[in-house]
C-alpha cells in the first residue's frame, strides 16, 4: 500500500482533527467523507471541496477505493459502523470507545476474527510525552515493586457535540467513557488489568444519567497494587498529575492549563538509589497529538504489522470503563470481563 487512500467517517470536531493529521502523512490521503445529516453534506462539502461527501454510511461503504475506514462518529455509532466495514474486509481506525455495550463489543471481536481486518483504536495518550515518559520509567525499573499509583485529571465540562450527544446516554453511553477511558487504558498499558473496581461520586443521581460530575475510582490487583483515578468535568483548568510510588522511590508528572499556557509539563523522579531529577515536557493537543499515532499505524501496516492498540486492547479498556461506571452506581465493586 505505497499510497493509501481514507475513507473519513464524521466531520465534527475531532473528524476535522483526523482530517488535518492525515494531510500531514506522506502517501495518505482521505478519498471520501460520510456525516451523520444531508444537512451537513453541502457544509463539508465546502470545507473540503473535491471529495465525495455521503449522508448514507451503506453507499459511503460500498465506494470502491477505500484502503482505510476511519471512524471519528458519535460513541454509539462505532459498533455498528466498525461491524459493518469489517464484514467488508476493510482496515480500521477507531476511535475510543470502541462500542458503548460490552456485547456490541464481543460481536465486534468476533467480526475481526472472521474478517482478519487489522483495527487501531485511537488511545492517542500512549504516544504523548507526558504519559509515555512515565511508562518509559515504569520499564526502566526506576520504581520497583509498586504499591500506589494515582492518575488525577481536573477539567471543564465537555463540548456538547453534534446535536447534543455527548449529554445524550443514549449516543455517549456514559460520559466515563469520552475522556476517562483513556486513564483506564493506561492503566492496563502500565499495570495490566486489576482483580476489582470500586469507586463512588458526588452526585449519584447524574452519574445513573450518564453524566460526571467528580468520580473516584479504584482499582485493585492480585499484587496489592492500588490505582486511583480521579476524573472531574467541575475542574479549573485542564489540569493532570500522574504518580506512583514503590519501594523506596516515586515518579510522577504535572501538568496545569492555568500555570503552563506553554503546553509544557513536569516529569519527576526520585528513583531507588535516592537520586532527583526533573524534565519538562510538551504536551501536544489536537492535530500533533493525534499525528504520532497515525504515523505509526501507517508505517506499521506498511510494513503489514500490527497496530500499537488493537481491538482487543479497546475491548479491555471498554471493560473496565464499565466496570467502573456499575461498581460506582451500585455502590457494589466489580470484576472487569476479560473475554
């Protein structure tokens, strides 16, 4: 495949971040587009003169050409959407979460297993400094045998979407699964995946709604590793601190909107030998944070690899997301499914 050729599905915000980025790869460009209305079919159309713009995701599928689907649509769109491109043998990217359902989700493994379309879920934060530096140092061993670990993200409340859907739990699933679900990813991509989840929130009544205010999550290993992850949409800035500790040394990262307009964050390390040290890092957004991992996709599947984040990898994020949402509206910890 030396010239790749993409089929974009969604042109809202970040269906427009996926364009930009694509524009940057050599040998890859988007050949069609498909929205969600024939009302936003003439508005793309003139943002993107020249390509093909569908309203019908069936017609947009059965264009001949397309190497690559990219789905960028509304959370309760990519099971259907990434079912039905996989019956047809296509290559995927996808953005998170892969399904809002968990046996949406199973069907989707089971599609990928028939089809043998290769799948790169869009958990853009493993390729960012702030967070690959910290599984850098997990790798190093500069924290041995970890006890504690905390993942703390403080922000305003989300963009509404198209027409509403992420306030929608019909279309979002549950707003957990927009932004936190990337701190459960990474969790797993640090620690693996935990025995049990619990958790609790400060308003119980908007989170049965599918909505966050503050919620605190726990999860909890075989090996008496205990990892926090606190997500607040009531923040004061885009603020994220990263930690963990183990015997005799921490690492942890920093990062506030306000105190950093930069886009710069801390990475800090007191490593089992007593030894300090601190390195600034940028924290890209949008368009560069998104390229990184893109590049690699396409170098990979050159190079007829696997992605960097499977389907799989997405079912276990999924998992856990879930798991998380029951356990803190029950009131009663869950196991995250593992099939």
């Amino acid at each position: 495949m030396d010239h790749l050729k993409i089929g974009l599905v969604g042109f809202g915000r970040f269906g427009k971040i996926h364009a930009d980025a694509i524009a940057r790869l050599k040998d890859v460009e988007v050949v069609s587009i498909c929205v969600g209305t024939k009302e936003s079919v003439a508005d793309t159309q003139k943002e993107q003169p020249g390509i093909p713009v569908y309203s019908d995701y069936d017609a947009f599928l059965a264009k001949d050409g397309i190497d690559v689907v990219d789905i960028v649509s509304p959370n309760y769109l990519h099971a259907r959407q990434a079912i039905a491109a996989m019956e047809k043998g296509k290559t995927l990217i996808l953005e998170k979460p892969i399904a809002i359902d968990m046996n949406d989700a199973l069907q989707m493994l089971r599609a990928q297993k028939k089809s043998a379309s290769k799948v790169q879920v869009m958990f853009e934060y493993r390729y960012a400094p702030f967070w690959k530096a910290f599984k850098t140092a997990l790798e190093e061993g500069l924290v041995t045998n970890v006890t504690f670990s905390k993942i703390e993200s403080w922000r305003g409340p989300f963009r509404t979407g198209s027409r509403g859907w992420r306030y929608d739990p019909v279309r979002v699933g549950h707003q957990l699964m927009e932004e936190a679900i990337h701190y459960f990813d990474l969790a797993i991509w640090y620690f693996g995946m935990p025995q049990r989840v619990s958790g609790f929130t400060d308003s119980l009544s908007a989170w049965k709604e599918g909505r966050v205010s503050t919620g605190v999550i726990t999860l909890e290993y075989v090996s008496g590793l205990k990892v926090l992850i606190e997500d607040t949409l009531n923040g004061v800035a885009g603020q994220h601190v990263m930690t963990a500790s183990g015997l005799g040394a921490m690492i942890g990262m920093t990062y506030s909107g306000i105190e950093s307009p930069e886009d710069i964050a801390w990475f800090r390390v007191r490593d089992k030998n007593g030894d300090y040290r601190a390195e600034a890092l940028q924290t890209p957004d949008g368009v560069d944070a998104v390229t990184p991992l893109l590049e690699d996709f396409v170098s990979r599947l050159r190079h007829d690899e696997e992605p960097s984040v499977t389907l799989a990898d997405g079912f276990k994020a999924l998992s856990l997301t879930v798991a998380a949402i029951s356990a803190v509206q029950t009131g009663v910890p869950e196991t995250p499914r593992t099939d």
